[in-house]
C-alpha cells in the first residue's frame, strides 16, 4: 500500500478482487483486462477500472492499468 494511502482502499468488492488479481500478474488495457477477466467493457468494467483509479488502488501507466505501488 502506498505509504500516503489510507487502509481504506483495502475493502474492496469481489470483482475489484479479482481484477486488482489480474491486473497484479499482468498490467493492461481495459481490452486485455477484459478478455483476460471475462467481464464485459459494455457493462461496469470501464467504470470500476475508473473508480479504482480514483481510490489510487491502480493508476495508468505505459503498459495500461497498473497496480499503485
């Protein structure tokens, strides 16, 4: 957790779960990150992906979503 991050950011959903999961083996773009996940971009995706950014859990770096480190 990034030492300026309250432990907040911690209580995360099921699908924040598995997609802070995924995006910790492998960073990407919301396209990768859906195929890989099997969540749909037309449903909440983009949305979470966006939200999670905002919490500072993820950030978007060259290689796509990325975990904050």
């Amino acid at each position: 957790m990034p030492s300026n991050q309250s432990d907040r950011w911690l209580y995360l959903s099921e699908i924040e779960e598995s997609l802070l999961e995924t995006i910790t083996d492998k960073p990407g773009s919301a396209t990768e990150i859906s195929k890989r996940t099997g969540y749909s971009l037309s449903g909440n995706l983009r949305f979470i992906l966006a939200n999670m950014v905002a919490r500072r859990i993820l950030v978007i770096g060259p290689d796509g979503y990325q975990v904050n480190r």
